[in-house]
C-alpha cells in the first residue's frame, strides 16, 4: 500500500508538473503570435512606405522630366537671342563703319 501511495504522490507531482509546464507553453505561445502580429502589422507598414516611396519616385521623375523639358526651351531661346544679337551687333557695326567713311568724305 505504501509503494501505492507513493506512486500516486509521483504521479500528481508529475501531473502538476506537466500543468505548470503547458501554463508556460501557453504563455510563450501568446507571446510569439503577439510577436507574429506584430510582424505582420510592421512588414505591413513597410509595404505601405515602399509603396509611397516608389509613388514619390515617379512624380519625382514626372516633376524633373517636365523641368528638363522646360530648361532645354529656354537654352534654345537663349540660343536664338544670342543668334539674333550677334546678327544686330554685326549690321550695326557695319553701319557704324559706313557712317565713319561717309564721315571722312565730307
């Protein structure tokens, strides 16, 4: 009888054992899917922000593309009034030079 008793004291101490033991199973398993959402709520935002990035990549790129397009225009006026300053400076020259001969002839 005493072999018994002591048999059921080991097997309650076993059972209370494995009940303290799934306890921290269950706690460490409530952690880990916090842990998981977390993960999920985090990789969420990221995509979020990578999304918003690649957004404001493109615009940007709209943004210069249309820059670009206006600085060429005004390189090819500056080019044209260049052109077209040169051309008066040198008709203005020449009338210069005409108006010093007409002058010596006088």
């Amino acid at each position: 009888m005493e072999q018994e008793t002591m048999l059921k004291e080991i097997l309650h101490a076993l059972k209370i054992h494995s009940e303290e033991i799934e306890k921290k199973f269950d706690v460490l398993n409530s952690k880990m899917n916090n842990f998981e959402s977390r993960m999920d709520n985090f990789e969420s935002r990221m995509d979020n922000f990578e999304s918003r990035i690649d957004n404001l990549e493109s615009t940007m790129n709209n943004r210069f593309d249309r820059l670009e397009k206006k600085v060429d225009g005004i390189r090819v006026e500056l080019t044209e009034t260049q052109e077209t300053t040169d051309y008066l400076l040198s008709k203005n020259a020449q009338h210069e030079r005409k108006l010093r001969e007409l002058s010596k002839q006088s």
